[in-house]
C-alpha cells in the first residue's frame, strides 16, 4: 500500500471455503492418519487468493462453533447442519486455522457468534477508522453490510461476482440495509430459515419497495392494493398470518455488529507475507508436498 492510500481490508469468510473444499475435494490424509483433505483446499484457496490479489490487510473469520446464539433463539436454526461437523472435519478446523496464520493471515473467532458476526463487527469498526472493507464470501446474508458509501462491497470469490450497494440492489431487489427484512420475507434454505408463504424474491422486494420495510406493512389488504403489488390481498393475508414469525427470522438474519471483546488495530491485519518455518513445518507434519512453491510472498523477517 503506497502512503496516502485508503487502506483495504480484506476479510474471509473462512466456514464458507472450508466446506466447499471439504464437498470438492476427495479424503487426504497425514502419516499420521490425520483427516487433512479439507484444509489443503482451503490453504489452496487462501494461497490464490493472496496470489491474485495482493491484499496489504487481510483476516481469516470462523464460527466458534456449528452452534451460535441464533440456536437458542430459534432451534430449527441450520438445524440441517446438526450440532456437530463430520467426524472427519471437525479436526481440520485447526488446521485450517493453523494453516491461515502459517500463512500470516490473522484469524478471529467469537464464543457464541457465527463468523457472519465476526465480519459485521469488524467491518464497523474498521470503516469507523477510515478503512475500506472487502468481504469475501458467498454467503448472501453479510450483503447487508454492504454500505452506501462504498467502504464495504462483497466479493463472491467463485462466481468471480463483486457487489456494491447498487450492485445488491440490482440482484435482490432492495438496498444493502434491506437484506434481513428480504430474508425474512423469502427464507433462506441455507440457514434453514423459513420465509412467508406466497412471497417470492420479486414480491418481497415489491413490497419492501412499497412500504419501507415489514415494521411499516400495513394490516389493512386494500393499502396493499392501492400499492399495486401483484396479488396484493393474498401477500397481505400471508404476511398478517405469519407476522410474528416474519420478525423472528428478520432478529436472526440481522448481523451483530458490535461482539464483544473484539478489539483490531489495523496493523495486525497488515499482510507482510507468510511465515516459512511455521508453514514447512506445517506441510511437513501434513505431507503437503509442493504447495509451498505457490506461497506468493515470505515475510522478510523470518
């Protein structure tokens, strides 16, 4: 980063490639016998990314856990996924995180809070302090932390997809802010969050449009009428059944943005290189073999 320049801070939904290499990748194992499939494909994906993009700040973020707050709240909450990872992925979430600070990439948890929180609070803190934030991921929820003013956009690292606030608009249909009162008119399979019957992606954007957001949805069909919403009676008479509902799944698609005890200073996410000992060390416990020859960069003074 050349002086003067806004800094940009790139931070990684790290669950997120975690999985996906764990589905991508066939069983990898350590001498040892220790499951490692799933961890080479996210230091892979890690070492491209750091390759492509040359980021001077950059921070690894993980669930705590497969459970958060959100299961108290809600216990069919990603009630799919189960409390528990795969036997064989639950150790490789160490790895993973070995493998991100072996590559001098910081890394944040929280008890209790989903990685999506983690990147809320530190994206408001960061922005606060003057910096621009890229949040990389492919998880639709963190678009609403997407702001207005340019300092914080997603990047969807698969679909090589880049959203600003326009750019969320134009896909869902509503402002960045909008995003969990859109969820929880839609649902979300992903997260085993339950939407209102009869809205779809373009109904719910139509009435948020209309109205605001669902505080502002009237109780009377003939307002919704007057609006002109494509079955206007039918969307008003699901919305008023399933109302509470509606504003139980909006409370768990809202990011919090201020964890607790998750104080940054911008120069610990100062990207400077990887650490060579500690990632040798590494490959060699794993038997990764030549992924080092792709480390873009050591740090000089290790």
């Amino acid at each position: 980063m050349k002086a003067g320049e806004t800094p940009v801070v790139h931070l990684i939904d790290a669950h997120v490639y975690v999985f996906r290499a764990w589905f991508a990748l066939p069983p990898m194992y350590a001498v040892d016998g220790t499951p490692c499939g799933a961890a080479y494909g996210f230091a892979n994906t890690l070492i491209r990314y750091l390759g492509e993009r040359d980021p001077s700040h950059v921070a690894c973020c993980f669930d705590f856990a497969m459970t958060s707050f959100r299961n108290e709240l809600f216990p069919g909450y990603k009630a799919s996924r189960g409390d528990e990872a795969p036997a064989e992925l639950e150790p490789q979430f160490a790895l993973c995180q070995a493998a991100a600070r072996a590559l001098g990439i910081p890394v944040f948890e929280a008890e209790r809070y989903e990685a999506d929180d983690v990147i809320a609070t530190l994206t408001e803190r960061l922005c606060a302090d003057g910096a621009r934030v890229v949040i990389v991921s492919a998880d639709k929820d963190l678009c609403q932390l997407v702001r207005e003013d340019g300092a914080a956009i997603h990047h969807d690292l698969q679909r090589e997809r880049t959203l600003d606030a326009s750019g969320v608009r134009e896909r869902f249909g509503v402002a960045p802010a909008r995003i969990p009162d859109w969820l929880a008119l839609v649902g979300d399979a992903v997260d085993d969050l339950p939407g209102v019957p009869s809205f779809g992606p373009k109904s719910a954007a139509a009435a948020l449009a209309a109205f605001g957001d669902l505080d502002a949805f009237p109780a009377d069909p003939l307002l919704w009428s007057a609006a002109g919403l494509r079955g206007a009676e039918r969307l008003a008479n699901r919305f008023a059944e399933h109302r509470e509902r509606a504003f139980e799944v909006r409370a768990l698609a809202t990011l919090v943005r201020d964890v607790p005890a998750l104080d940054v200073e911008l120069d610990q996410l100062a990207w400077r290189g990887a650490d060579a000992p500690a990632f040798d060390a590494l490959c060699r416990r794993l038997g990764w073999g030549r992924i080092a020859t792709r480390v873009p960069r050591w740090r000089p003074d290790v």
